[in-house]
C-alpha cells in the first residue's frame, strides 16, 4: 500500500479535498504562461497558486494526524470545516487575481473590503477550530505513535496556531511590509521583500510548523524531551524572524 493509499483511508474528505487543491495550484502555474496581469509585481496567479499548494499540504498533513485522536465524529466536522472555508478562501484570492486586483488588504470598494473582511472572518473560524484540535491532542493520553513524534504534533500545532493569529498584526497595518508599501523587488517565486521587513517570513516558518516538527519528531528525534527542545528553539527561530520583520530589516 503506497503513502498516499493509506492517506486516503485515513481521511478521504481532506485527501480528495488535498488533491483538488493541487490541480488548481497546477491550472494556476499554466495560466502563469497566457496571462501576464501583474499585481504588485508579480504575475496575478502567482498567489493563487501558492495559497492553493498550502491548502494541500495542510489538507493532507491533518488528514494523517487527525485519527490518532480516534473521534471519527469530530474529526469528520473539523474536515468539513476545513474544506468549505479554504474553499471559500482560495476561490475569493483567485477571482481577485482574475480581476487584476488584490485580495489581503484590499478595501478599495466595498466589494471588496467585503470579500477581504470575509475571508479574514472565515480564516479566524478555521485558527480557532485548529486551536480546538490542539488541546484535543494534548489532552489524549495513550496514542499509539512515538512521544516524539505525538509530541511534534502538539508542538507543530501550537506554533502553527500561535502564527496564524500573526494574521491579526497584518491586518491591523493592513500591509505585510514594514517600512515601506507591500511588492517592489522580492525573492524569487516566495517575493518576501529584499528590500524592507516582511511579516510573512514569519508566518511562513510558523504555520509550517505543522509539517516540520512532527517530521523531525518522526525521523530524527529519540526521545520526547528532544523533541520538545527542538520546538522551543524553533518557536525561537521564527520569533526572532518576527522580530527582525518588524525593524524593517529584510531577510536577505
């Protein structure tokens, strides 16, 4: 049975819901050769596509560890929750790059302080679930997987939680760059800023939390106590990148 065949008996909603994210991430690199509509410097679907990889990895990541909590009942809610509001998500940062306009901060009309106000509601719904699934996983006792690797889970989860409410600062400057306008030259295909701090380097690290520690705790860490401490200097790391962003110093 291949990785992804046990995915799919793990959680078919978000394995099905993983992949349709993917095709649209590859429709949007195609359209990335037939459409040249720059939005703050870069290629409309350049976006599109990046948020629509994410919400693969995310789907698949919580498809693979939601049934250690073995609550079928609440991990087929959360699934679903998961689905419609990254849904919602992608479709209103893709019909923004179709217009040729922005989709984050973008309060240039009232439709469109709408759609951006809906999707920082819709986006605060999922945190604050996740937040749940969280405490559901330290709260369990006994999960039949390694400490190491349940304890990367938690930890991945926590950190992940804690950066996405980093959204909530972005919002408030209604910008992600410190120290000057958002676009303007950045790196390549990521376009974090070279030239001022970023806020979304930090964002980046953090909700990708999700998928790093848990691996190390998986393939690289012995013991638990390991595994934490990993965490911790992680957690460190990405706050240091926080703090470096907002001095308005870039990361390159």
């Amino acid at each position: 049975m291949t990785l992804m065949d046990k995915l799919r008996l793990k959680n078919k909603p978000l394995y099905y819901f993983g992949w349709f994210n993917f095709i649209f991430a590859f429709a949007c690199l195609l359209m990335t050769f037939f459409d040249d509509t720059q939005i703050l410097g870069i290629n409309a679907w350049i976006k599109p596509m990046k948020f629509f990889f994410a919400a693969t990895i995310f789907s698949f990541s919580m498809a693979w560890y939601m049934p250690l909590l073995e609550q079928p009942g609440k991990s087929r809610i959360y699934s679903y929750v998961v689905i419609a509001i990254l849904a919602f998500e992608n479709i209103a940062i893709t019909f923004q790059a179709w217009q040729g306009t922005t989709s984050h901060f973008n309060v240039s009309s009232p439709f469109n302080g709408i759609v951006f106000a809906l999707m920082g509601i819709a986006i605060m719904i999922l945190t604050l679930w996740t937040a749940y699934i969280c405490v559901l996983f330290f709260r369990k006792k006994n999960i039949n997987a390694s400490g190491p690797y349940i304890w990367g889970i938690r930890l991945g989860l926590l950190i992940f939680v804690l950066f996405s409410f980093q959204g909530i600062l972005m919002v408030n400057m209604m910008s992600h760059t410190v120290g000057g306008s958002d676009g303007g030259e950045g790196l390549f295909f990521l376009n974090w800023s070279r030239e001022k701090g970023d806020l979304r380097v930090a964002h980046f690290f953090g909700m990708h939390a999700l998928q790093i520690l848990p691996l190390t705790g998986y393939y690289i860490c012995k013991t638990s106590r390991q595994i934490i401490l990993y965490s911790v200097l992680y957690f460190l790391m990405v706050v240091a990148l926080l703090v470096q962003a907002l001095k308005g110093i870039p990361l390159f």
